[in-house]
C-alpha cells in the first residue's frame, strides 16, 4: 500500500533489509542494517543489483563496508542525542565531519540521529549530503 501511494509523487521506496521481499514488492531499493552490511561485506557479496542500497551505518569501518561494496548512499549515527535510542553515544558534528571526510567523493552520507530541519545547515558545512529524520520531520 505504501509503495502505490508514493508512486504519484515519485517518492523513491526503500525497504527496510530484505531484498527478496523488496524485490517481490516493487520497491525501488533496500536499507541494510550494519549488521546486513558486515554480513555482505564478509561474504564478498556486492550490492544487489536493480535496487537502490543504502545502509546504516555507525562506525569508520562501517563506512568503508558500505564505500567498498559501490551502496548508492548511507546514514551515520546517532550524531545527536536521540530518543529513538536513548543510551547510544553521539557523535558530535566534529566526530562526524572526520568521519566522513574520506568519503566525501565516494559515498553520500546523511547525518541521522537527533535531526531537526535546522540541522541542515552544520549538517552540509560538515560534509554530510543531507539529514535523515524520523520524528524530527513531524515537530
């Protein structure tokens, strides 16, 4: 149903980490966890074909799992404080901006973790292609 509903606005639908099931949908891509990122990575798999891929990811190594294996883009967090994950250490804009600063040419990456639309401006001045939200985008 969300798939069809997007169609008209042509709003790029990706799934959350099954590519099969992506596939049978008609969705136009999937999102790795960085789980399913080692995973592949350690398979010596590239990403699947026909379908955007992105993936979360949290660390350096993370980032260079998702750069090696050509994903069309990937989100880094948390880069602020975030109810979503209540416990989890952020980074910090100085921690990200390093973070991704090898990558800059190769993989677009998306802050994501505590973001607001004002975000978006130390989020680009950081290097990030843009934000990611979640509750962000409703407040």
């Amino acid at each position: 149903a969300v798939i069809t509903c997007c169609r008209p606005y042509g709003a790029v639908v990706l799934l959350n980490g099954d590519e099969e099931v992506a596939r049978e949908l008609g969705a136009d891509g999937v999102h790795l966890t960085s789980l399913q990122l080692a995973t592949l990575s350690a398979e010596c798999k590239t990403k699947p074909g026909g379908l955007v891929c992105a993936a979360s990811c949290h660390t350096h190594h993370d980032l260079e799992m998702a750069a090696a294996l050509g994903l069309d883009f990937v989100v880094l967090s948390p880069v602020l404080p975030t109810e979503t994950h209540p416990g989890a250490d952020a980074l910090g804009w100085p921690a990200f901006a390093h973070m991704i600063a090898p990558f800059r040419h190769r993989l677009p990456v998306f802050a994501l973790g505590g973001m607001k639309q004002e975000c978006l401006g130390e989020a680009t001045r950081c290097g990030a292609a843009g934000i990611a939200m979640m509750r962000g985008a409703w407040m």
